[in-house]
C-alpha cells in the first residue's frame, strides 16, 4: 500500500480563502512544510534518527540524538532563500492555479515582487520540481515523433535584412493513446538530433518495455524491438493518410505545446532552459483533468521538498 491520499481541508486547502488563513505569517509556513516533507515526523538529515527535535531559535531543529541542526528548508530548493516562505507558497499557488502557466512578469506583478530577476529565479526553482523523482513509464500504445521549436535569430553583429538563421530545436514526443479516443501521459525531452543515438534513449527512458510503440517510417527507430518494444511503422510519405491523422497524439501534443510557448511565454525561450519549459508543459498536461487545484499545490511542494538545492548560477546556466 502506498502513502494515504491527502485530503482537502486537511491536507491542503480548497480555495485561495482557505489558503489566506492558514498561511498568515512564517510560522504557519514554516510548520506546513514539516508537515509535508516529514509527514511520518521529524527525520535527522545527519543519524536519521525519528522523533520531536529540540526547537532552537531562527527556526532550528535540532536532533536529540546525534545534536545536529538543520531547518526544515535544509536539502531542499528552499535552503538559503531570502525570499520568506509566505511568498513561496503564494507563488506555488498561483503556478499551480494557472492552468496555462504563468510568466516571470506576471508573477511578478501577482505577487508584487521587487524585481523581476527574483520573480523569473523563483518560477525556473519550481519548474525543477515539477518532474517527480521514479516517475512510472508510459505504457500499453505510446506516439512517438519529434518535433520542431524555436525560430529565427537575427546573426551577430549584422544589422541588414535577410541576415538571420534558423534556429530550432528538436523535441522528442511520446504519449500514450487511449482506445477508443483520448490522450494519456506525455513525456518530453529536447534531444541533439533525430539520429537513432538521440531517440532510442529517450524511448526507453519514457516508455515501459513491452509497450506499443507507434513512429513514422524513420530509422532511427529500426531497433527498437530489439529494446523489448514492439514496433507499429507508418510511412507517411507511402500513405495517403496525413501524418496528423495517422499519429494523432504526438501531432496534437506538438501543436499545443507550441501554441503555450508562444501565447504564456511569447517564444522567449533560450535553448539552455528548454528543459525545464517542457517539464512545466508536462505537468500542466498530465494533471489537466485536476479538479483541485490545491492538491496541485501540495504535490508542487511534496516534490519541492525532496529536491536538492539550485544555486542562482546553475539556475542561469540551464540543462547541458
């Protein structure tokens, strides 16, 4: 049996009211975060050891056993802030509540922080928590296909028109395919190139052996039997089907993760922080049928918790 489902009202709260109540200052924050990142109760970072610590001052836990200190913001994405708790949490509740997203400059402007570098560091932190550590794979039918993100940028130095260059980056797609109709999961990664040393790991990392994999007639996919999946080719250029009608799901999923970039983002995405734009896009897509979005927000926060911590200079450089 896995952990207990949470509940609303206990767990998290229902509405933004609820929410206002029951975060009114850090301590509450602070005491919340206990709660989700040790919900069997404390767990000493240095002997492990279980049971109430000694509460020192500037909120220090300290272990009864071993005496070390730590805080309950230690290890996690919210060690070092100074950014209070109060303003993590609204912050967390606006991402999550926004089923098309949010930019740096709204949430700027929602929360009324004091500049924008604060507002676009906080929004890429919590797009790092939005991939959940052990994530099952996909499975039973799985689309798989790449596509194409990115556009024109204007050649260095060069003011004269027509000096511009393609710059697009290849993104690969697998999502699984309900029968009769309807999309499941999504899984995506930017990848160098659509050779078969670019996608066969993708598709193993994101999709379960034994699994139906659909592609076009690619051969970078020509071995993927051998990876214990079995294989369903469509030749889009020998068939009169068009390639949206033929894969539907991989094509749908494409179109709307464009459509997101440009409408919530304006395309102002660099190649170094694609990653974690397409880990957001996956768990808005995945968690699209949620009715709460307070539970939305506590899972947020249970992955924020678990996850180590991200210096401003890592934030700024992106995913190699």
């Amino acid at each position: 049996m896995g952990p207990p489902k949470p509940v609303a009202g206990r767990d998290y709260p229902r509405t933004w009211n609820q929410f206002v109540d029951w975060f009114g200052d850090e301590e509450a924050c602070t005491r919340y975060l206990e709660r989700v990142r040790w919900p069997n109760g404390f767990a000493c970072p240095g002997c492990g050891s279980e049971g109430e610590p000694y509460r020192a001052t500037r909120s220090r836990l300290v272990c009864r056993g071993c005496r070390h200190q730590s805080t309950v913001s230690a290890g996690t994405i919210f060690e070092k802030t100074r950014t209070p708790l109060r303003t993590w949490f609204a912050a967390v509740w606006y991402v999550t509540s926004q089923k098309q997203g949010v930019s740096a400059r709204g949430l700027q402007r929602a929360l009324g922080l004091g500049s924008y570098q604060t507002a676009w560091a906080l929004l890429h932190r919590l797009r790092r928590a939005m991939v959940r550590p052990g994530r099952e794979r996909l499975a039973d039918v799985v689309e798989v296909d790449e596509t194409y993100v990115g556009g024109r940028e204007r050649l260095t130095g060069s003011r004269r028109r027509g000096h511009w260059r393609e710059h697009k980056a290849v993104v690969a797609i697998a999502v699984e395919v309900h029968e009769p109709r309807g999309l499941g999961r999504v899984r995506l990664r930017r990848v160098p190139d659509e050779s078969e040393a670019s996608l066969i790991p993708f598709v193993c990392e994101a999709v379960r052996p034994g699994s139906q994999v659909r592609t076009d007639g690619s051969f970078a996919y020509r071995h993927l039997q051998q990876h214990g999946y079995i294989r369903h080719r469509t030749v889009v250029s020998w068939s009169h089907t068009p390639a949206h009608v033929s894969m539907p799901g991989v094509h749908r999923v494409a179109s709307l993760l464009k459509r997101w970039l440009m409408g919530t983002h304006q395309g102002a995405v660099r190649d170094e922080h694609l990653d974690y734009y397409l880990d957001e896009f996956t768990f808005r897509f995945n968690r699209r049928t949620s009715r709460s979005r307070g539970l939305l927000f506590y899972r947020l926060l249970e992955q924020a918790v678990v996850l180590e911590p991200v210096t401003y200079r890592d934030i700024v450089g992106g995913k190699s």
